[in-house]
C-alpha cells in the first residue's frame, strides 16, 4: 500500500522498470513516470495518490458510460464469481449470465440483431466480424469475396485485422506485416466507395465496415443521408454491412446504438466498452437473423473460432446489471440532454477563443478543432492539442488529442452521468487551458 511518498516513488520506479504501457510514449514515461496513478473513482471523477481530483472528461476510454465506483457493479461480479467464475461456452456450453445477456441485447439492437457471438472486447469484436464475413460467403459458395473496405480516419482496434482495417495510417505503420485484402475509402464519400468496388470488383468483397461516429479518428459525424446510402450500395453489390459501435453504442450518443440515428441496420455490430462501462472486459459481434439463420442452414461442422472468454459468467452478469442501470436511470436521455449542455459549452468556447476552428458533437461525444492545423503540420509546426491537453490535466480535466491526418483536434466523451454544473466547470476549464495556449502564440 501507498502510505508515503517514498511508497509512491516506489510505485513509480516499479511501473517504469516492469510496466510497458500500451499507447503511451515509452521514452516519456521512462524519464517521467507514469502521469497519474488513479487510486479511486467516483462518478465523473479519478483521484491519484498525490491528491489530484481530475474529471475525467474521456469517460478513461470512451467506457465508463455510468461513471465510477458502482458498488452494485462489485457486488454482483462478486456474487457470481462465487457461484461460477468461469466456464467455458465450446462445445455448445453455456452459462445463464451468457445466455440472458444475448436476449437483453436483442431486444436493445437495432432492427434485427439478435444473436450474438461473445468477446472479450472491441479488437476481437472486429476480427471476428471480418472472419465471419468471409466464412459466410465461403459457405455461400463464393470464397472470393474476403476483401474488407473501411474509411479513412477510422479506428477500430490493435489486433492485426483490426488495425488492418483502420484508417489511422500510423496505426498500420506501427507493424511491418498488415493483413491483407483491407482497403480503405475517403470518409463520408459514398461515390469513392462505389468507385472502390467496381474497380475491385464485387465479387471480391466481403464486407464494408463503418463506426456510426468516427471516435479516435476524431469525432466525425456522417451527414443524415450517408448510412443510407452505405446500406443501399451494400445491398446492391451484395455485401455485408458492419457496423463498429465499439465506441458508440449503450447510450453514448444519446441513443441505446449510434446507427439508430439513422435508421439503418447492419448485417452485423460490433460493441464493446459501454457494455460493461469497464468493470469487466467484454465485447462482441451481433448478426442480422438472416445472417444467423444462413449460418445455421449452409454449416455442417464446427464454428473454428472462439475465445477462452467468450461468453464469461462474470463478465455476462456485470453487463446485464450496467445496462439495468442504464435502463433505471433513463441515462442514454440523459446522454442526449447532457449533450446539448456540451455543445453549447463548446460552442461559447469556440466564441471566446480566436485559436478555435469547428466544434461538433453527438450526444456526449464531442471535438474541438484548433484552426490552421493542416497548414501548421505542413509547415512542420507541432500541433497545439496535446498542449492543451496538458495544461487542461494541469487544471483538473482529462481529455484527448487527435492529431492524425494533419488534425489538430481535441475530443471529449464524459460518463454519462454527468450534470450540467459538472460540464459548466469542464467548459471552464477547457476554455482556460485554451486561452493559456492561445497566449503563448
């Protein structure tokens, strides 16, 4: 335990020799330590072993969609880790945490998505997203069609189909051997998919992948009619629809699924995150009951494809209590109310600060852009949001950079608990770790 503060410079040394810490700059920790080491959280708050009580402004990653410390969420992991911590869903196994929690999320999806294949998070969501896309049409007798088109600026994991298909070019770049018979389209441009296809031919492709809100990327926003659009091209050229909801889905946008905003439903969605808000790791891949019952007729030996988790007791149990709580407190409203308190916030920063381009949001996913970015990165400038970023942890707030593509933006997805003095203050702050930045230009 920590008791002194040669403990936590113990704790320190310990994380910089032992600790390797994904996406996280290593030559910065070694020579800083770790930035924060969180003790406690309560609700839209983490608290570190110095004192610091910051807002985290990022809901830690996009997850913690019911904000921290819900002692129900521990008591009923711990109850059914009493009863059944485990056990294993091969070989046609099963569990009762598993099997309530795929009907719940049947009746939560859009239109009709109603089995689910578990995971144990949204990397392995994607993968077997795209491994089931081909083994579909394999079993349809077209084994050509296994290429995956997704967009620029997309993100949807580390896992090496998962970073495949991200748009995010440094993320392809951080590994020499990227899988292949992954493209990538502009995003929002219906006609560069439709160009994509022909040249490729349909024939080759197995799906199209898209999160309703591009969330690493930057917090992009398609236009009311693209979705619709995607759906009717699929359609046309016969290829699947998937849908990464990883970010955006149990209430994030201030709708139970991202895609419900438009009215579309995938032949298949991945989720993650929200599903637990983090209390336990959790992800996974729903399909259409087309999509099910095709499995279910052309297969005639083993599905060869599952994880050791797939389908956890524990995990299964803290999922159907999170969304219970969801469900109790009206939170996915709440997300949509709470998130025209942000908006407007952001639009009175983007009034106030002469450095500030376009603010957009959905629900309680929000991004500031920094103007000049493009133009700054092409000068070699270095981009001012991971400035910001700091000086705004400084003052108490946890947010997060985007600076891939030549952007310079800053984005924001709080819990959904969060009240409208809460982002008043978060407003506040982020304003003022602007200005300081601002008038050092």
């Amino acid at each position: 335990m920590v008791n002194t503060m040669n403990d936590l410079q113990q704790l320190e040394e310990l994380d910089k020799k032992h600790f390797l810490h994904p996406t996280s700059p290593i030559k910065q920790q070694q020579e800083s330590g770790p930035s924060f080491i969180f003790k406690e959280g309560r609700g839209i708050f983490l608290e570190d072993y110095k004192g610091n009580v910051v807002i985290d402004g990022m809901s830690s990653l996009w997850n913690v969609n019911i904000g921290h410390g819900r002692e129900e969420l521990a008591e009923v992991a711990a109850e059914q880790m009493k009863k059944l911590a485990f056990s294993s869903c091969f070989a046609t196994y099963s569990n009762e945490p598993a099997i309530r929690l795929a009907a719940k999320l049947a009746q939560l999806a859009p239109g009709d998505l109603t089995t689910t294949f578990f995971t144990s998070g949204g990397s392995e969501a994607n993968d077997t997203a795209y491994k089931l896309a081909r083994h579909y049409w394999i079993l349809k007798g077209e084994p050509e069609k296994k290429k995956i088109i997704s967009r620029t600026k997309s993100y949807h994991g580390v896992s090496m189909g998962a970073t495949s298909a991200t748009g995010l070019k440094p993320f392809r770049d951080f590994s020499s051997s990227i899988a292949p018979d992954f493209l990538h389209v502009d995003h929002f441009n219906t006609d560069a998919l439709r160009e994509k296809i022909l040249i490729e031919g349909p024939e080759t492709i197995a799906a199209f992948i898209a999160e309703p809100v591009q969330g690493a990327g930057g917090v992009h926003i398609a236009p009311d009619h693209y979705f619709k659009e995607i759906r009717d091209i699929c359609d046309f050229y016969n290829i699947l629809f998937i849908t990464d909801e990883v970010i955006t889905g149990f209430g994030r946008t201030g709708e139970w699924f991202g895609m419900n905003h438009y009215g579309v439903t995938p032949d298949m969605m991945c989720f993650a995150k929200g599903v637990t808000s983090g209390y336990a790791q959790l992800g996974g891949v729903m399909l259409s009951e087309k999509l099910h019952r095709d499995f279910s007729n052309f297969s005639s030996g083993t599905l060869l494809h599952g994880y050791t988790y797939s389908g956890h007791p524990m995990a299964c149990a803290v999922a159907l209590k999170n969304i219970e709580i969801i469900e109790r407190e009206n939170l996915v409203h709440q997300a949509k109310e709470a998130g025209e308190w942000l908006r407007k916030g952001m639009k009175w920063i983007q009034s106030e600060r002469k450095i500030v381009g376009n603010v957009r949001s959905l629900g309680l996913m929000g991004a500031v852009e920094i103007k000049n970015a493009g133009e700054a990165n092409s000068k070699g400038a270095n981009p001012k949001s991971p400035l910001i970023v700091n000086e705004a942890a400084k003052r108490g707030l946890i947010c997060r950079s985007v600076v891939f593509d030549h952007q310079d933006t800053l984005v924001f997805a709080p819990p959904l608990t969060i009240q409208k003095e809460e982002i008043e203050k978060m407003i506040a702050i982020l304003n003022d770790a602007i200005k300081s930045i601002e008038e050092r230009s």
